[in-house]
C-alpha cells in the first residue's frame, strides 16, 4: 500500500485540486499475470487444434501454401501470447486509487491510460480471494458500475492483486456510501436527529 505521498505524478495531473487520496495500491504481479490465463488457454486450444487437427497432418505439397493461411487462422493463439506479454509489461504502470469522490485505475505501456469511476455510478462491489492469492496475502475488488464507454460497453473495473482486499473493500464501500449520502442529503439539510436511521429489523412490530 502506498500512502499520498507516493502517488504517480501522472496521478496528481489527473486529480481535483480538492480531491483527497484515500488509498493507493499496485497490483501482486503473479494474479495481475493470472488475469490472462482464461484466454490464455482458449488460444492454446485453438492452436493446439489447427496444428493436431490440421497442420501435423498436411501433405508437405501444399503445406508452403497453406502456412499463411494458418497464420492468420491461429490468431487467436498469437493474441493470447500477446496478451500476456501486455500483462507482463503494463504491471509496472499499473496503479490504483480510492478518493473521497472515486476510483481511479492507471495502466497503459505505450502511453497512460486512466479510467475514473465517480461513486454514483457505482452499483455494488465484490472482493474475491482465489487460491494463488490466498498465497500470497491479496486478493481482487470487483466494482459494478453504470458507467459505460464510447461504445456503450460498461466500463470495466476490477482492482487485481491489492493487499489486504477486505480492508480496501471495506473503505471503497464506506467512502462510496458517504458520498452518495452527501450528495442525496447534504450536511447542512441533515436533520438534527433521525430516529429511523438506527431502527433495525424487527418480525414482531406491525408495519
């Protein structure tokens, strides 16, 4: 976990001037990797059947002629290599960021991309600890959100290897229901005092 203070400059560039830095983290490198295993094995398997299925058994007379043709056809497993090496190359600028107005997720290997969630398009969120995570004392915050690109697709958010995930998971659900309170019911319209605010569940009580 990295304090304020240890925030990328890019970070700062991005930031309100009265925005306030609540936590930062870094992926574990070993799950950020992980997270391109499913299509990892998806473009093996293909692979694995145009050359079984296929290539291993092409009369070598046309073989010449049908090797771009494969090439092309096995994309899928190039991509997932390719994917994995993106992985591998973008962990080092790959950071995350809870502040008092939203989520914030800097990655990028060219260039650097930012993805900026605000807290009330924020739906639920979910934190999941697998196996290898489990290992190594992380864990992955899944956050749903109305949110959508250019193409109408739902912008993806998804917090992979933080440290001490139930911690994080908590504050992000804390900060996020605050500032919708703030925002539905600002400090100074508050009532004085809330009697149902307390009130909890009772079987017996009439409605």
């Amino acid at each position: 976990m990295l304090t304020d203070s240890g925030l990328p400059a890019e970070f700062d560039a991005i930031r309100d001037p009265s925005e306030k830095v609540l936590w930062v983290g870094k992926p574990a490198l070993v799950p950020f990797l992980l997270s391109g295993v499913p299509l990892l094995v998806i473009g093996i398997c293909w692979g694995a059947i145009d050359y079984f299925g296929f290539i291993r058994h092409m009369p070598r007379a046309i073989a010449w002629f049908a090797i771009p043709f494969f090439a092309l056809h096995m994309f899928p497993l190039w991509a997932s290599i390719l994917n994995e090496v993106r992985l591998f190359l973008v962990h080092g600028n790959t950071f995350y960021a809870i502040t008092d107005k939203r989520v914030l997720l800097r990655s990028g290997f060219w260039g650097t991309d930012f993805t900026a969630v605000d807290y009330d398009s924020v739906r639920d969120a979910s934190v999941t600890v697998g196996p290898v995570e489990n290992l190594l004392g992380v864990g992955s915050i899944r956050v749903a959100t109305a949110a959508v690109t250019s193409r109408g697709v739902p912008v993806p958010v998804r917090l992979v290897g933080v440290q001490h995930p139930y911690d994080v998971f908590r504050q992000l659900k804390q900060v996020s229901l605050d500032a919708k309170t703030d925002w539905e019911y600002p400090n100074a319209q508050r009532p004085a005092s809330n009697p149902g605010y307390n009130t909890t569940y009772d079987p017996r009580r009439p409605s």
